[in-house]
C-alpha cells in the first residue's frame, strides 16, 4: 500500500485584532506589544463625566494643548506591554540584589571617608523624595493621558521610579546599620537645607502642573536628563575616585534604567515634535521654561555635591540634553536653541 504525505499551506483568516490590523495593515502580523496597546484606550459609552472636570470625558484629548491625530503614534521603542517590561525589570533586580549582597557582605561601604559618607547622607539620599514625586507625577500623566501607548509607558515609569526610591532607601540603610539615622538626616535636609529648597519648590510646582503633556516634559525630558547625568554619573563617579567601587554598584541599576529612559522619552518627543509646527513650538517653550527652572534648582546641589566642579558637571548635563533635544528635532539643529 502506498501512503502519500501532503502538506497544506493553510493562510489564516486574518493577523491580527481589527483594531490592530486598522493600525498596521491587515497583511502584517503585529507583536505582542501592538496586541497589548492599540486599541485600548476607552473611547465611547462612558456612564458618567468626572464630577472634578465636567467640560471632559473620563479619558479626554484635550487635557493637552498637544494635538495628535493618533495618540497610538507614541509608541514604546522598548516594546513593553506589561509581560515583557515585568520580565526585564525582574532580571535587573535580581542582578541589582547581587550587588547589594556584595557591597554588605564585604562592608564595603564602611570604608568611605567620613567627608564622602556625609555628603551622601545630605546630597543623595534626599533623592528619595526627588523620586516619589516622580511616581505621583507619572501616576498623574497616567490618569490624564491619551492612548494606551503612552498612559502605559508612564505607569510602568512611575512604578520604576518608586523602586529606585526604594533602593535609595536601601542605601541609607545600609550607611548606617538599619539605625535610619541617615534618612532621617536626608529628610531634615530636604525639609530645612536651604540647599534643598529650590528642588523641593521646583518639585512641588511640578505636582500641580495640568498639562499632563507639560509635565512629562518637565519631569521625564528636563528634570531627569540633568538630574541623572549630574547625580548617577559625575557624583558617581567623584566617589568611584576614592576607589571605593560600592556605591557605583548600588546605583548601577540608576544608570542602567536612565539609559532605556531617554530612549523612550526621546521617541516621545520627536513623533510628537513632527506632528506640526505648533507641537514643536509647544515643546519647545516647554523646555525653555522647565530647563531654566531646573538649571536654577540643581545648581547649589550640583555645587555641593561636586565642590567646585558643580557648575561644569550640570553645564555637561545641559549639553547632553540639548543634544537629544535636537536628535528629537525639538531644538533648532544650528544653533540649538528653541524654535520660538
């Protein structure tokens, strides 16, 4: 007897959802990460208005002057939908709890110098506070954002921004045996420090902005590309100088997630820059404003976290900020100022 073996070629029906399929073309099968955003966002048959904004929708357009014909444009070059960023951020953890396992095992922060052990007590650790008001910020653009592609993004960056709260905590911990002495410290000093109270300002402003799109401006474009090049590399970097290695390896993680950050908040702003001239007018205004701000603030911490050199460590922070900022096509490419 004799058996034929064929195989069929079965194409299937479709790629995708519909609503996917609208956005990519219905021949192209989508990734996980398309299935998990577009299309999500609730548009239509809301039960009631917010009783706290009754000229708007639950989820409304206009609670930016930012206009954008599809706010699914605003896509995640990382690709995360809530599996693949919860994965990612696991894997960083666990090497992050390797690190600290190190640095307590061998005491290795014991031995920095009294001078450097107190300024990270009164110039880091107060970062604490830095960091959770960037959760609530980026908790509040989640709840007036538009489109799942960039409420999504904000919501796993305020959660990522409550974890490195977390580890700044762990590190004043660590500084003094599990004592608090130190954040209790910090906290004075972001209370009382006349050093502090600039940021604190800045910071407290930044929790009443309405614009969502503003502040994502102000906290994750402005704010963080000059506080985090400034504090988890040049600050960083002066204790590296003493050679003691621990505190570079308890804030590796810092760096590690300003890095995929700024690829992200890039991506934000140059689609959203492209979408007219009058977004690009906006941005830009926007960190006209927020920079200057910011600049004014960080400058005495800058000072005295990096003595003398404060002022060229947060100088080199702007340069690399307006780097992006042209990339993005925010800032004018020949003069790197803003278009306004």
């Amino acid at each position: 007897m004799q058996v034929d073996i064929k195989s069929l070629n079965i194409k299937p029906l479709r790629n995708t959802f519909d609503q996917v399929a609208r956005f990519t073309g219905n021949e192209k099968p989508a990734s996980r990460y398309l299935e998990a955003t577009i299309g999500i966002q609730p548009e239509v048959n809301f039960h009631y208005q917010p009783i706290w904004a009754k000229n708007r929708s639950i989820y409304d357009r206009n609670n930016t002057v930012i206009v954008m014909q599809d706010w699914y444009r605003l896509l995640d070059p990382r690709q995360y939908y809530y599996g693949a960023w919860t994965i990612t951020r696991s894997k960083q953890q666990e090497a992050a709890e390797r690190n600290f396992a190190f640095v307590d095992k061998r005491g290795m922060l014991a031995t920095l110098p009294a001078d450097l052990r107190a300024r990270i007590d009164t110039v880091f650790l107060p970062l604490r506070h830095v960091e959770y008001a960037a959760n609530l910020n980026n908790a509040y653009m989640s709840a007036y954002g538009f489109g799942v592609s960039i409420t999504q993004a904000t919501m796993m960056c305020a959660m990522d921004r409550l974890g490195i709260a977390q580890y700044v905590t762990r590190i004043g911990l660590m500084l003094d045996g599990n004592t608090s002495d130190a954040l209790r410290t910090a906290k004075a000093a972001w209370q009382d420090d006349p050093v502090w109270q600039p940021l604190r300002r800045l910071t407290e402003n930044m929790l009443v902005t309405k614009d969502w799109f503003e502040l994502f401006v102000a906290q994750n474009v402005v704010m963080d590309g000059l506080m985090y090049p400034l504090m988890y590399e040049s600050f960083s970097n002066t204790i590296s100088a003493t050679g003691n290695l621990g505190f570079s390896m308890l804030t590796e993680f810092m760096a590690e997630w300003f890095d995929e950050h700024v690829r992200w908040t890039d991506q934000v702003m140059k689609i959203a820059a492209a979408e007219s001239p009058a977004n690009r007018e906006q941005l830009a205004q926007w960190v006209a404003k927020w920079q200057t701000l910011a600049a004014t603030a960080l400058l005495p911490i800058a000072g005295h976290a990096l003595d003398d050199a404060g002022a060229a460590g947060l100088d080199a922070a702007a340069a690399g900020l307006r780097v992006r900022l042209v990339k993005s096509g925010v800032l004018d490419a020949a003069t790197g100022a803003t278009n306004v």
